[in-house]
C-alpha cells in the first residue's frame, strides 16, 4: 500500500477497446484519490488517444513499441530509455497475460517501485469492473464508481440520428442481418427528421453488407473505420445507439449515449456496461435468432419517446 501521495501512474492495459473501457474506473478512481497525480496509460494506438482526448489520461504511449519486447524475454536486454520511462512512476497497473512473472520481473528490474497486477480477462464469477477493480485495494484506493465516463465535444449539432452497430467481433453474438435492416426502416419511417447512422470496422463487413440497401436513402450514412475519438464525438451526438455486446457498446455508454444493447450468448451481468442510460434486451436462452424486430423496435421506441408532463 502507498503511504505517501501518488505522483505519477502507469495503467498498462492491452486487449481490444471494450477491455480497456470496462478498465477506465480504474483510471478514475487513480485520479479520485490522487487529484493531483500524473496518469498515463501504455495501450494500443487509438485506444490511448481516446483515453487522452476524453479525459482518463493525461498522457498514452503505444504498447507496439518494438524495444518493449525485451521485456519479455528472460535475461533478455532492457531498453535503458524504457527503463527510464517505467521507474519515472510512483506505481504501475499492469493487466498484461504474464503468467511466468517474466514481464513483472522486468519492470521491478528496471526499477519500478511499485507494481501490481489485474487480470487481462475477467472471468464469470462478478461484473468485469469489480473484478479489474481489485487491484486497487493494494493501492489503498477505493474504486471511485463503475459507470465512468468520457467528455468528448461533440460533433456539431443537426438532424437527431440514430446509431446502429449491427456487427460484432463474433458472429455468436450477432443479431440477424435482415433483422438491423428491418430495424432501421421502421426507426427512419417512425422519424422523419431524423437521420440513422450505420457504424462498423474490419470485423463487420458481413453485417455491413446486409444493410447496403440503405446507402441510397439521403437519411442515411455509413460510418466505417472512423477513428475512435471521431466516432465518439458523433455517438456523443445520437439519439439512440443500438448494438451487441462489443467494444463500440461501451463506447457509446462512456459518451453518455442513451443505449439499447442486445445480448446473447454472453452474461450481461459480467460484461453490460453499468451506465444508468443503458438497457440490455437478453434473448431467450441467449439466442440472438430467437429475438424479434418487434421487441427490439418496441424497446427502442420507449427509449426515444418524449416523456409524459
């Protein structure tokens, strides 16, 4: 535990962008109990920019830095200027797979005063947050709230859009393709001021492909591969956001995004995002085919209703 106040802090956190967000409560009860402490994170390119741009960092160094791979190999040699660059913090986090110490043990060689590990992937057994959260506990810091959030300025205002993600890294976790484009009709026709975004990456294209019908409506866009701090921008802007349990998800839950999430094989319990603007339609026994547009498009309609006086 530190008996003194934390002056700098490293998150080393590798993985995809839902990892590293279901991590940022860490960050942020860092800065809670530390307010004047420097927070710096080491992950991949676009995640650390995110991290800077919506507040959670105060710096971001890539983890596809060649040198960082002496670190680990046994015995192997240590860059002097990374060496330099770790012992310069008062505690590092590292959620990196390092099952034989390897990479602990350098870092500690190089000079790192204090290091404790989280686990890279949370297992089934409590909400990811709380379980990555547990290292903080030999830090002496409470976990400061789990619904953490990212400030992003905003693109500039127009037509009220809708978002929707229709892909996913697994197609076990996809909802039908014909049933998105059933779903973005009927939010277009039930709104005809609005405009509907269509969000997907490399990973999507299946499901991208299934709603290319759309690109020849003027109400509609698609927005592919945009950096990550842009796509935050323009989710911070939307109506409604709806997706599947995906990185993109808890994205638009951070942005402060009013979000419906449709989740199948895997738990909500552990993996939703706990924001109070986001609700999770389970489907029947986890099957994603067994769910309805008319389910989807009910929930999403009470979603986007005017409150009653």
């Amino acid at each position: 535990m530190l008996s003194a106040g934390l002056g700098r802090a490293l998150v080393i956190r590798g993985g995809a962008l839902g990892d590293f967000l279901l991590t940022l409560p860490v960050l942020r009860a860092l800065r809670a109990a530390h307010p004047g402490a420097r927070i710096e994170v080491l992950a991949y390119r676009g995640i650390g920019a995110l991290a800077v741009a919506g507040g959670a960092a105060d710096a971001a160094r890539c983890i596809e830095y060649g040198p960082l791979a002496g670190f680990f190999s046994s015995g192997g040699t240590l860059d002097p200027e990374l060496c330099r660059y770790f012992a310069s913090f008062d505690a590092v986090v590292s959620y990196l797979y390092d099952p034989d110490k390897i990479f602990a043990g350098n870092l500690l060689a190089a000079g790192v005063k204090k290091l404790v590990e989280g686990p890279p992937r949370p297992g089934a057994t409590s909400h990811a947050i709380d379980q990555l959260a547990a290292p903080l506990g030999l830090l002496g810091i409470p976990l400061a709230g789990r619904a953490a959030r990212l400030s992003f300025a905003q693109a500039p205002a127009g037509a009220p859009f809708f978002a929707l993600h229709p892909g996913s890294g697994s197609p076990a976790k996809n909802w039908p393709a014909e049933r998105w484009l059933a779903l973005a009709e009927s939010l277009l026709a039930d709104c005809p001021a609005a405009r509907l975004a269509v969000i997907g990456g490399e990973a999507d294209a299946a499901a991208l492909g299934a709603m290319r019908g759309l690109a020849t409506n003027p109400r509609a866009e698609f927005l592919e591969n945009l950096p990550l701090v842009d796509l935050a921008a323009r989710l911070a802007g939307a109506q409604l956001y709806t997706g599947h349990d995906t990185g993109i998800s808890h994205l638009a839950a951070v942005a402060g995004t009013p979000s419906l999430l449709l989740f199948g094989p895997t738990d909500p319990g552990v993996w939703a995002p706990p924001h109070d603007h986001v609700r999770v339609l389970r489907a029947p026994d986890g099957k994603l085919d067994d769910l309805g547009v008319a389910t989807v498009l009910a929930a999403a309609r009470r979603m986007v209703a005017p409150p009653r006086p």
